[in-house]
C-alpha cells in the first residue's frame, strides 16, 4: 500500500518524537518524572527491553510540561552526615528545577499545536500559501523564540555553551525534537535528587508500592550477579535492607 507524500510527512515527525522519547538506563538508574503538586514518580526501565545490559524506557507522550531527571536510586539512597529523614524542605533542589524552565511550557505547547494541529491541516485541508507561510512562520518562531530563551538562561540551566548551541541547532533542523526540550533540559542537568531527596520524595506517591516492588526484584537480580564477598555485593544489600524496611504506604 502506497502511502502520500503529506501523510509520511506526518509520520515522519511522529515517529521522530516518538524516538526522541526512549532513553536506555542502566542498571540501578530510573527516571524521577513530576507529577501535579509537589508528588514524584519513578520509572524504571522495562524488564523485557534490554541492550547491552541496559532497560529501555520511554517518556510520557502526553506530559511535555513535566520534567523528567535520571537518578541512581541504588546510590542516590544514602543520607549525608547529619541529615534527618523527612524534613520538610528536602525537596527543594526538585522544585526550584521545575520552576526554572516554566518560561518555555507555553512555547513547546505552540510548537506542538503547530506540528500535529496546522501541519496537518495545511497537508490536508487547506493547501494554500497563506495556510504554508502561517504555519511554518508559527513553527520556526516559536522554536528559535525558545531557542533564544535557551541561550540566554544556560547559565541558570547549568548546561555549557556548548551544550545550548547543540541542542538549539537540533530543534531547528529536527522540530519534533524542540517538543522535549524541557525533559532534555532536565535530563541534561546534574541529578538534583542525590543524596537526599529521592527516596522522601518518592514515598508519598501513590504509586510507590509498585515501585518499591520492583527496585527490590532489580536488586535481587543484581546482587545475583555479584561476588558474595565484594564491596558491591555488601551495598546492594544494605539498600535492599533499606527498601525493605520502608512501609508500603
């Protein structure tokens, strides 16, 4: 069956967005996803998808305004010297994280009001020149208005020069890209999570049962390829012990 130009067009930019969300996670790294309020969530990579000894995972399609961070969450468990469990502002370096790219949530929701909403439309219903200039002046303004932000703002990011010119050329020569740019910006940022907050901020989720579960078959799995007496092997116990004191609340 023989597809149209106009509809592998469209297939085309989906199916980059929908690459451009896997990421493959080694063993022990999940990805500590926003949710509403001030509530996190855990993803794990899946057990039935692996390369090379890593999970893949991927993105929430539909949650482009929710920062996503990858975190170690077997070495992201101990407490520094002095720390309490449970104080009240261990979740602050998460917040401020998800208040630093606010700015950008009503850019990347234009761009992808302007690749899955006009693009079509100006595939498929009105064809016109007007309709072509309208939707392409939207998609690329909107991408270097953003790309512009990026720039300026890297230093707050903590991402390099380097770092923000690559990723603004990226999302200029591949826009479906620019529909992530949040959850790159924060996948790109150091792990603000370690050591302190992760597991605290986990604990409330209503959906920390089944993550709990499954961290501790991932240690099971590992401390069976470890040797008995090595440091490694002592350390995935303490955090299956840790996990497993936790209450499933």
């Amino acid at each position: 069956m023989l597809l149209s130009i106009e509809l592998e067009l469209l297939l085309l930019a989906l199916g980059l967005y929908l690459l451009d969300c896997l990421l493959l996670l080694a063993p022990g790294e999940g990805l500590l996803i926003a949710r509403k309020g001030h509530h996190w969530q855990l993803m794990l990579g899946s057990r039935h998808a692996r390369f090379r000894g890593r999970t893949l995972v991927c993105l929430p399609l539909f949650s482009l305004h929710r920062p996503v961070f990858r975190v170690d969450w077997i070495d992201g468990m101990d407490d520094p010297p002095g720390a309490e469990p449970g104080v009240a502002g261990r979740t602050d370096p998460l917040a401020a994280r998800r208040l630093a790219t606010r700015p950008l949530l009503p850019l990347v929701y234009g761009i992808a009001t302007a690749q899955f909403v006009l693009f079509p439309l100006m595939l498929f219903v009105l064809r016109t020149p007007l309709m072509v200039a309208v939707t392409l002046a939207l998609l690329y303004g909107q991408v270097l208005l953003a790309m512009g932000w990026l720039v300026r703002h890297r230093e707050h990011l903590q991402i390099t020069r380097r770092a923000s010119l690559s990723l603004a050329l990226e999302c200029l020569l591949c826009p479906p890209v620019a529909l992530n740019l949040l959850r790159r910006l924060s996948l790109s940022t150091p792990d603000p999570s370690k050591p302190t907050v992760l597991l605290p901020a986990l604990h409330d989720s209503s959906d920390w049962p089944i993550a709990r579960e499954r961290m501790m078959e991932d240690l099971a799995e590992l401390l069976d390829a470890e040797d008995p007496g090595s440091h490694r092997y002592r350390q995935l116990n303490e955090r299956r012990a840790t996990l497993a004191g936790m209450e499933s609340s």
